[in-house]
C-alpha cells in the first residue's frame, strides 16, 4: 500500500532521505502507475505524482532501477538484481571517481547509471530525482588497500 510507504516517509525528520528503489517499472512512479504482485500476477496500481512529491524534493533523493515502462533485470551471472548489483559496486569503491576513498551520491548515481545501463544490455535506464543542497553526501569510506585494487578495473563490478 503506498498511502502506508508514504506515510511512514513523511514522518522521517531527518534532514536527508535516500530512497532506492529496485523493482520494474518504478520509474513510472512519478507518471501514476507501477505495477505490484497480487495473487501471483503483476496488475497495475494507482499511485498519483503526489507520492513521489512527497518523497522526493529538497533534502530528498530517490533513484529508481529503470523507467516507467522498463523492467528491473534479474541477472544469473551476478545472483543479484542489475540496479542492486550495481549500487553495492559503487557503495564498494568503484564510484570513488575522485580516488579519494569517499563515494559520494553524486559518483554513485552517475555510476549506479552506466553500469545497470551496460549490463542490462541498454534495457534498463535508472532514474534519478530530488535535490541535496550542500557539500557532497559521502555514502562510504574505502580503505586504501581496496583503493588500490580498485583502481585495476573501475569501469565494471563483473
């Protein structure tokens, strides 16, 4: 029930929130439709623009694993989902595009993007919304010894 998820964000007073969301057709949540197993079948749900007004905006952050007419891909090889996959890549130092040991949210988004965008096979094209003022948001440290082997392969988690 997304009345229940948005609820329970509006009562989170933190002064920033970070929201991934890996799951098909997400990205159309700002267009009133995603879709939710019901049954065992996927039918489609109403949820309006103001849910992801309400989540996303000033001090907000929400990345979605695709668009609103895409879905999120499962791959074999990497027993994870493709976004997911991705997301702890870049938490684990490959979005460290500074080669400082700080992810930051902007590094892991840019990142996040053009690795689901590669190994999805360019069907999966995450989406991203909502502002952080400020300095950059560090997500996490990488210890100096993890920098180093990083710095063989940035261009991919696979």
């Amino acid at each position: 029930d997304f009345n229940f998820l948005e609820d329970r964000l509006n009562r989170i007073k933190a002064k920033w929130l970070l929201m991934f969301l890996d799951c098909c057709y997400s990205g159309a949540m700002g267009n009133g439709r995603t879709f939710g197993p019901i049954g065992g079948k996927a039918v489609p749900l109403r949820v309006g623009a103001k849910f992801v007004d309400d989540i996303s905006g000033e001090g907000r952050f929400v990345m979605t694993a695709c668009g609103g007419n895409e879905l999120a891909y499962e791959n074999a090889k990497i027993k994870h989902g493709t976004f997911t996959y991705t997301v702890i890549g870049g938490l684990r130092g490959y979005a460290d595009y500074e080669g400082d040991g700080a992810v930051d949210l902007d590094g892991l988004s840019r990142y996040v993007t053009r690795q689901t965008i590669e190994l999805s096979g360019d069907k999966q094209h995450p989406i991203r919304g909502g502002t952080l003022e400020g300095p950059p948001v560090v997500l996490s440290r990488i210890p100096r010894t993890s920098l180093d082997s990083n710095k063989q392969d940035r261009k991919s988690v696979v």
